[in-house]
C-alpha cells in the first residue's frame, strides 16, 4: 500500500521492474524484446516526475542552501553504487579485456562515466548502440546516467520558482514546457534531418523531452490537486479502465517494435507516453487490476533494486562476452545469478546504507565536497588500472604487447642510439603517416621512398616500416582507410564509392610525391573472412562469395581497371609490388589464447587452417593480380604465405609467438617475421633496371 505522508507509492516502483527487466532482457538476447533498450526512456520519465515530487516534498529552502541539498540528495543516491561499480568494473576489464578495436573507446567510457560525461563520449565515437563496439565496451549503460546527471544539473534552476506559491508554480511550469518543448522539436529535427542518429540517441539536448515530460506530468497533478490518491482507492472499473489499458498497449508496443536508429524520436514516444498514462492515472487510483499487480512484491522488490540491476547487469554481461560466452542457457543463467548476486549487494550494503544510515549524517556542503571528490579519485584510479595492464592483466596479450601489437614500441630497446619520426602529412584522402630514420648512427644503406597504401592491412605494417626505416634508412608513407584496399580483387565485395574516392585521392598523392625507383606496395584484404572480431562467418557461405558467376565477372572487370590504373605510375619507374593474400584464421588469436577464453563460442572453429584450403580461396584473387603483373611492366607479387604458413596446417603462432592479433591482421611478431622477407622482395627489384616510358 502507498505511504502518503512519505510520498512513496509501490506502483511507480513496478513500473521501474517494468523498465530495467525490459532492457536487461534486450541485453541478454535482444530477439526475445527488440524493443527492450527504451525501458530506458520509462526511466527517464519516471525520473523526472519522482525527483519533481521528491523536491515538492520537502521542506521549501532557497539560494544556495536549496541547491546543495538537492545536490547532496542526487549525490548520495547516485554516486556511491557507480563509484563501486565503475572500479569493479575497470579491475576486471584490465584482468581480462586486452586493448583491440572492439575496445579502444572502453577506457575513456568508464573515465568519463565518473563524472556524468560517457554519453558524450560515445556520441563522439562515431558508433551507435547497437554496434560491436558499444556491445563489448562495459560502460555503454552508463550514457543514461550520464543524460541523467546532466539533467540533474539543469533541473534546479528551472524549479526554482516552484516552492514560491501560485506564481512560481506556474512560472516553473513554463520554463519545463518550453524547454521540453524545445528539446522534442530539435529531436524531431535530428531524426528527420538524417545521419544524427547517434548524436540523437545519446545526447542530453535529444533526451531533455523525456525526464521532462516527467517533471511536467508531476507539476500538472499538483497544479490541479490530483497527485495524491483517494485516501480508500477504488478498485471497480471506471473511465480510467480504458485509458490505463491504452497506456499498457503503447508501452507494450514501445518494448516490442521500436527499431535501433528511431530512437528517442520517434519509436521512444511510445514507451513514454506509456509511461506517462500509467503514473498519471495510478497516481489518482492505485488500487485497480493494473496498480495491484504493479505493487505486488515481487515487482516492488525489483524496482527498488532496479538502480543496481541496471549498473551491474550490463558490465556482466560483456565480461561474460569476452571471457566464456553468453550464447548458452548455462552462460546466460550463471551471467543472470552474477548480476543478481553483485545487484543486491550493492543494494544492501552500499545504495542503502548511504541514503538513510544515520551514521552518515554530514551538511550537504561536506556531501558535495566528498561525492565529487570521490568521482574524480575513482576517475584517477580507473587510469591507474589502464596504465599499469600490462603488468596486472590475465591475458596473455597484455602481459605480452611487443608480440601481439603492431606498434612497434621495442624498438626503443633494440636500438637505444636510434629513432624513428613518425610524422603525420595531411593529404587529400585525410592524412599519410610518414616515417624517417632520425639521429641513428651510421649512414643510411637506402634512399628510396616507399609507398604503402591499402586497407587497415596496410596499416598492420606499422612496426615492419619503422624496423625497415632503422635498417635502410629511407622514408616510408603509410596511406589507410578501413576496408579499402588497393587492388583488391574483392568480387565478394560490391561496389563502394567512398573507397573509391579515396583510392583516387591515394594515387594521385603517390603520383605527385614518387621518383623513378620508388616502391609502392599495395597491400590489403583480398579474401573474405573466415572470422570477425565478434563474429564467425559460414565456411560454405565464404566459399560461395569467393567462386561464384558473379564474383568472377566483378573481379576480372577489376584487373582490367587496375592495369588502367597502374600503368601511369609504372611507366615512371616506379616499382609496384602487390601483397598476395595471406592466410586467413577461423578465429581471432588475442580473443582465444587464454585459458578463461578459449572455449567463447567465438573459438569454436578453431585457430588452423589447412594450407590447400587458403591456396584455394586465393586462387581467383592471386590469378587476377599475376594478369595484372604481366600486363604492367615493373609489377612484382611478393608473397607473404610462405613464410606464414610454411606447413600443411597455417598455424596462428610460431614457437610459442603470435603471427597474427585477429583472424588476419599480423601481430608485432609477424611483422618482424616477414621483415627479412619483404627486405628480400625489395633487395631483387631494386637490382632490376628502372624502366621508364609514356
């Protein structure tokens, strides 16, 4: 039963087990609620019309006094249990997540998660929340509180009027419509504008509208006497039977079919105006069918532990991802009892405690002060954790980066009297990185420029152009954009205008800085993937891409463009060497290679592959590129297999060191693997003569 001196009712609790089982459910599988992730817009309404009621409650203080209590109230009920979840979080991220592009915007997430700033971050990322990136980040679910926290920061200066009887409340009223007003237009606006729809799903400007329908639905029912129910409600039908079964249907309908890219505007006005319906009308008469079922105590129980479900459910979940899976009943059940287990103890020993332990008792001043000192040293520490993975992490990756990332960073050590520039040259395409051999002794062996242009294959060449730049001396640019490679014989592909803009703007540059007997060398994906960083692909299905009708055509149309292409470049002398395809894994090695990982069914394909089976899907592409090197004078085809994959099994180490960081991107080791290789390839071209024509 609702307590109406504390202003507490059961139902609105229900409504909160409504939201987060939703977005919980979404989470675990989001085929069984596709619509699951806008019980956060339940939340945002319910927020801002139980903080409207929380303030109108108490007693009425102005000026400073008034804001750090309101302040000290929002710090004490959000920032303990974040604080403790964000740094469990970030311990178990550096145990076990390694740094990769599934993870590179996770760190600076959970940093900016401490002080109410992660929806910012994420909106910046250029992904939604729907991709692979935001699915593995452990702090994604904080980009609400981080809406939230911003609200909370607004929402004082627009109530301020509200204690100072009819005139303020109405004042009050005005500055909430317009600004809600405002916010829903300019997500109406976004939506309808196009390309926004990250900016729009995360940022507080296109979320404003939602806690502030709350606030307005609130200030409407106290305006007109209604907010506090009948003191014997009824639970006979009457006309509200109907409107509280229409608002069930929207909020229902928003759960089920909103669609990712349609929301806040216009899939999130469903759960809203759901939301809105159920609290206007349960607040007047709670005790019908629907108000008794949302007080019933298993839902109260939920509700008020729903803060803590939503903080812990989410990082669970991804560190399930990463580790065992969360594909099976067993790894959904044990991720389930994980969250459950973490959820409760929060909510017991650190959310309650926090908000009503007498002990506790501090001035707000001393509140304020404390809570933001706390969030900035959890900031502090979280960075501790990043910095210091390499020497706390289970993962054999971070315990091992010189080997598995491409960076080259023991270079320092190997040659402490040498140094490599590593500059970056803008051009037209975006940027060129450029690398030169700086203040190392001796004189350098070659002067050649070298050209590497392609993909992010290319730019897996990162440590082999910096060891080639020490060795020879000479300068090295780099050109990469993700997916487009140079040559890339890619039939399976399809057309893409924005690499083909972009290899256009690559050639040109490359035309206007090379000299006769500079190396270009374009290196790049030119097979389909037998796995992701987050997914496998069907084995049958990548061998149908790669050998069908189609792929055949595109792909010969393609060697015809290519010798177009090159020829202007090649009748300058300037040597052309194209990558051959290098082998593919069914699984990506930094994701399979610890124990508390190998058996994600990421892995389940295994690391090997056999050498006939890659010789074969290359087949078509390395056909394709010897027409090309015959047809082209000053082509040459090196070839990386070989050295890969010298046995009957292409294997993802070679005594006891990684060749590659995902299913085909080389690692640090297998770029120094191939270096005396490629040093090989060049040392016989350069002996060939330059030849030069029109």
């Amino acid at each position: 039963m609702q307590d109406r001196n504390s202003g507490y009712f059961p139902h609105i609790d229900g409504m909160r087990a409504i939201a987060v089982l939703a977005v919980i459910l979404y989470h675990l599988k989001a085929s069984w609620l596709p619509g699951g992730f806008t019980g956060v817009d339940v939340f945002f309404v319910i927020s801002g019309f139980v903080v409207s009621a929380s303030v109108d409650r108490l007693p009425a203080v102005g000026g400073w006094d008034g804001l750090l209590r309101f302040y000290a109230r929002r710090m004490r009920r959000i920032a303990p249990a974040l604080v403790v979840c964000l740094l469990l979080t970030a311990t178990f991220s550096a145990l076990l997540i390694p740094e990769s592009w599934l993870s590179e915007t996770s760190d600076k997430t959970g940093r900016m998660a401490f002080v109410g700033l992660s929806n910012w971050v994420l909106a910046s990322t250029g992904n939604d929340y729907f991709s692979p990136k935001t699915e593995f980040n452990p702090y994604t679910h904080t980009w609400s509180l981080g809406v939230e926290e911003q609200f909370y920061l607004l929402f004082p200066m627009l109530f301020l009027a509200w204690p100072k009887g009819l005139g303020g409340k109405r004042v009050s009223l005005g500055l909430f419509a317009v600004a809600t007003g405002a916010s829903l237009l300019y997500a109406v606006f976004r939506a309808h504008q196009g390309g926004h729809e990250i900016d729009a799903f995360y940022l507080t400007t296109t979320r404003f509208w939602q806690l502030g329908a709350g606030v307005l639905l609130f200030q409407l029912l106290s305006l007109a006497g209604r907010f506090h129910p009948p003191a014997a409600p009824s639970s006979r039908l009457s006309w509200r039977s109907p409107l509280l079964l229409v608002s069930l249907c929207a909020l229902g309908y928003g759960l089920w079919a909103a669609r990712p890219g349609h929301s806040p505007w216009i899939d999130g006005l469903w759960p809203v105006l759901g939301a809105l319906g159920l609290l206007g009308l349960l607040q007047q008469s709670p005790g019908g069918l629907v108000g008794r079922a949302l007080s019933t105590a298993p839902m109260v129980i939920i509700g008020r532990m729903s803060y803590s479900l939503y903080l812990w459910h989410w990082p669970v979940f991804v560190l399930f991802r990463w580790t065992v899976g969360l594909d099976t009943v067993t790894t959904g059940a044990s991720a389930l009892l994980c969250v459950l287990v973490l959820s409760w103890l929060s909510w017991r020993w650190v959310e309650q405690p926090l908000r009503h332990g007498a002990r506790w008792k501090m001035s707000n001043a001393r509140w304020v002060a404390l809570g933001l000192t706390v969030l900035v040293l959890g900031a502090a520490a979280q960075t501790v954790l990043v910095r210091t993975q390499k020497y706390t992490s289970l993962s054999v990756v971070s315990r091992a980066p010189l080997d598995w990332y491409p960076y080259a960073d023991g270079l320092k050590r190997e040659y402490p009297d040498c140094r490599i520039k590593v500059s970056y040259v803008p051009v037209a395409s975006g940027e060129a990185r450029l690398y030169e051999r700086d203040r190392c002794p001796g004189r350098p062996t070659s002067r050649r420029q070298l050209f590497v242009a392609g993909d992010s294959h290319a730019l897996a060449y990162h440590e082999m152009l910096q060891r080639l730049a020490v060795l020879e001396g000479g300068t090295s640019w780099l050109y990469s954009s993700g997916g487009c490679a140079l040559v890339g014989l890619q039939g399976w592909h399809g057309p893409n205008p924005a690499c083909d803009a972009y290899v256009r703007e690559v050639l040109k540059d490359i035309h206007n800085r090379a000299r006769p007997g500079d190396v270009v060398l374009l290196a790049g994906l030119r097979l389909p993937r037998l796995s992701e960083q987050y997914a496998l692909f069907d084995r049958k299905l990548v061998w149908a891409a790669q050998f069908n009708d189609a792929a055949a055509v595109d792909r010969a149309a393609e060697v015809d463009h290519w010798i177009a292409e090159l020829r202007p470049l090649a009748a300058r002398g300037i040597r052309i060497v194209l990558e051959a395809p290098k082998p593919l894994l069914p699984a990506p090695p930094y994701r399979c290679s610890d124990v508390f990982n190998r058996h994600n069914p990421i892995c389940v394909n295994g690391m090997t592959i056999d050498r006939r089976d890659i010789e074969e899907l290359r087949s078509p592409v390395l056909t394709g590129m010897q027409k090309v090197a015959a047809a082209v004078p000053g082509v040459t085809i090196w070839d990386p297999l070989p050295r890969l994959c010298p046995g009957r099994v292409c294997l993802p180490t070679r005594d006891g060191h990684p060749l590659y960081f995902d299913g085909d991107h080389l690692s640090g080791y297998g770029n120094r693997l191939l270096l005396p290789d490629f040093q090989a390839h060049l040392r016989s071209i350069e002996r060939a003569p330059v030849t030069t024509g029109r």
